[in-house]
C-alpha cells in the first residue's frame, strides 16, 4: 500500500500543470525563447568581431571602439532591474516581445550611423532596450517550467545566446570582409527580424504568470531582500566576474588576431566565433554536471576549464589560442547556466528582481571586462587581458570558497542546536 506521503506526493505532481520535457507546449516554448536568445546576444554583440574595421574607418583606438560594445551591454545592465518590475505587471511574454520588436527596429539603423559618437548612442540604445528580455525569459522559465527541469530549460536558452553570439560574429565578419563592416551590421539586423517573428509565433501564453502592482516600495523590498541573501549576492558576483573574463577576451581578441604574427583577414577572424558552439554544448550540459558534482563542483570545473584557456592562449601559435577559446568558452558558459539557473531556484519570491540583479551584474561585468580588456591589451598586449581574466577567475574561486566554509559551518550550527533540543 502506497504511503500518505507518496499518495501527497503524486498527487501534487499530478496537480503541477508547469511544463516538463515532452509536455505539449515544452518544445514550442523552448524553440521560442532559443531564437530569443539568439536574436539578443546576435545584436547585443553585433560590433564585437568588427573593432578593428570600426577602429579603422573612424580612426579609434581599440578602448574607443570598444564602447560600442560596452554601451550597449551597460545600458543593458542599468535597465534590466526596472524593466523586469515593468513585466510583474504587464507579463513577462508583453515584455519580452516589445523589448526584442524595439531592438530589432534599432538594429537596423545601426548600420547607417555616421560617426562613432552615432554608433556608440544607437548601441546603448539597443542595449537598453535589450534589458527587458533576459530577466523577463528567467523567470518566465521558473514560473512555467516545473523545479526538476528548470537548469535544462535555463541551458537551453543560453545556449541560444551562444548560437546568437557564435552566428552574429561569424555573418557580420564575413559580409564586412565583402562589402564592409556596416553591411555586417545590417545581416545582423535583419537576421533578428527573422528570430523575433519565431520567437513571437511560438512561445506559449504564461499560465502560471500572476499580475502584480507597479509598486516601487515592494520593488524595493524585493530588492532589498535579495540582496541581504548572502547566496544570491554570492552567485551576483560569480556571474559578473566570469562575463569581465568573457567580455575582456571577446573584445580583444580580434584586434590579436588582426596583428602579427596571425594577420588573419575579417572573415576569418569573424570564423573564430565558431568556438561559441561549444557554449552551446556546455550550456546545455549544466544540469547533468550539477547532478554529479553538486553546484559549488560545477563552478569549480567551470573555473578550472577557463583559467586552463586563459594560460594556453598566451602561445603564439594559433592552434594553441584556438584551443585556449574553446576551454575559455566552455567554462564560461557552464559557470554562467550553473549561477544563473541557482538565482531562479534560490529566490522563492520576486523572482523577477532576482534575475535581473543577476542580469545587472552579469552585463556591468561584460561592460567592464570589454572596456578595461581594451585598455589591458592596450598597455600590456595579449599578456595583459589574460592577467585581468586570471583575476577574475581567482575571485571565482575565492567566493565559491568562501560559499563552501559558510555552508560547512551553518551545517555544524543546525547539527549542534539538534543536539541541544535532543538533550532537552
């Protein structure tokens, strides 16, 4: 005979309507937000693979030209928190179909800008209207996907975002070695428009999703409260130290590849990004590396797989770096889909404002891995970036580290209040 609790069990199971792998909808809803993802890190990233032809045309060094990256990923960062209260009260489906509808309308007048002070403003406006989409799919994703699928499902629009990054660099570095790099910019745009009409002919209406009040106070609460969470800030952290590695390496890396002894061409250069498919497959993998390492072991792997990257690029031989990209990739990507899918299960309220802290401090790291990155490569070369990312990833580790004491001695504390009660 089955047990009260097992009976209790099922039947709350049997209740839980969110949607599981192989439920009508789940496909619909997964395809939808992987074009979503795509069609944001294809824009967000869209000059990344073109500095050193944008540096070029307007006479800019690579710390100039990297502010049309770090504009929009800054911009993105600003606006993310309030742009997500804005989806507590519209819905998170209202909210990611009008930030993606703006983006792409932008996206498609980037590529006539004038003069990089143009280009650098189009981007942050871009940027900003990106910030209503990443939290808003975050907890889309935890509200309507049931707690045992949602790393997968999280996995899997990150791994869009690898797609987006990995495509938008390789059309825009092909078609700028044709015709120009504003020609690039303009595939990219109109590659978006195709993923934003997927995106909005298949993703499922929320049913789980409850309208609350444009509050500020209770924002500010949620806020508050999130951010006293040592574990939520813990994993803030985590998100925004990987993105500076990331960001750092992907905006240089084009001009070291530019310069001797590479002196590779545009589209090759662009080619390079191929390696974000590996992003793709470690996104993915997250879930099953938490199962068998536990969180803290998978941020620990993710860590190890990107510092291994950062020392082998340091070669001068180009199969070296190539590898040094894809160990730099994979473990970003896995430390990225391990963070941010503990952010959705760690809040148990607000989780909208959950996710775009994280959002604001992932995209503030991107912002100041790309600008700082440049002026690394700028006063110390390669060597220089490489330092910076190194940084980073040890401050990776110093607070996995310091998450690993606190957990051991909270344990040892519940473990001694039992036995007090028990003695009682």
């Amino acid at each position: 005979m089955p047990s009260a609790s097992t009976k209790a069990a099922a039947t709350s199971t049997a209740a839980d309507t969110r949607l599981t792998p192989g439920a009508p909808g789940y496909r619909r809803m997964s395809f939808a937000l992987f074009a979503a993802g795509l069609a944001t890190f294809a824009l967000l990233y869209s000059t990344q693979a073109l500095l050193p032809a944008i540096s070029a045309e307007f006479g800019a060094t690579a710390s100039a030209a990297s502010w049309t990256v770090s504009a929009a990923t800054g911009a993105l960062a600003l606006l993310v928190l309030p742009l997500s209260a804005l989806s507590e009260r519209f819905g998170r489906r209202a909210m990611m179909t009008a930030s993606l509808a703006v983006a792409v309308v932008v996206g498609l007048l980037v590529p006539f800008a004038p003069n990089l002070e143009w280009l650098i403003a189009l981007r942050a406006v871009q940027g900003a209207a990106l910030a209503g989409l990443p939290a808003s799919a975050m907890a889309f994703l935890a509200e309507e996907v049931r707690p045992r699928a949602l790393i997968a499902a999280i996995g899997l629009f990150v791994a869009g975002n690898s797609i987006g990054g990995m495509s938008g660099r390789l059309v825009t570095g092909w078609a700028a070695q044709v015709w120009g790099w504003r020609a690039g910019l303009l595939a990219v745009g109109l590659m978006a428009v195709a993923c934003a009409v997927v995106f909005r002919l298949l993703l499922p209406k929320a049913r789980h999703f409850t309208p609350g009040s444009l509050n500020p106070k209770a924002v500010a609460t949620a806020v508050r409260t999130h951010l006293a969470d040592p574990l939520l800030m813990r994993l803030y952290a985590i998100g925004a130290l990987f993105m500076t590695v990331f960001g750092a390496v992907y905006t240089v890396i084009g001009y070291r590849l530019a310069e001797a002894p590479f002196s590779l061409p545009q589209g090759v250069i662009g080619s390079i990004f191929l390696v974000y498919l590996v992003g793709t497959v470690s996104s993915a993998a997250a879930g099953k590396l938490v199962g068998r390492l536990g969180r803290r072991g998978a941020l620990y792997l993710a860590v190890g797989t990107t510092a291994a990257g950062l020392l082998l690029s340091l070669a001068d031989a180009l199969a070296a770096v190539l590898l040094g990209l894809v160990l730099i990739t994979a473990g970003f990507f896995a430390g990225h889909a391990v963070a941010s899918s503990s952010v959705s299960r760690t809040a148990k309220t607000g989780r909208a404002q959950a996710s775009a802290l994280y959002q604001s401090a992932y995209y503030l790291g991107s912002s100041a891995g790309g600008t700082v990155g440049a002026i690394a490569f700028h006063s110390g070369g390669w060597a220089g970036t490489v330092l910076l990312g190194l940084i980073a990833v040890l401050g990776v580790v110093s607070i996995t580290l310091y998450g690993s004491h606190s957990a051991r001695v909270a344990a040892r504390a519940e473990a001694g209040r039992l036995r007090v009660r028990a003695a009682l």
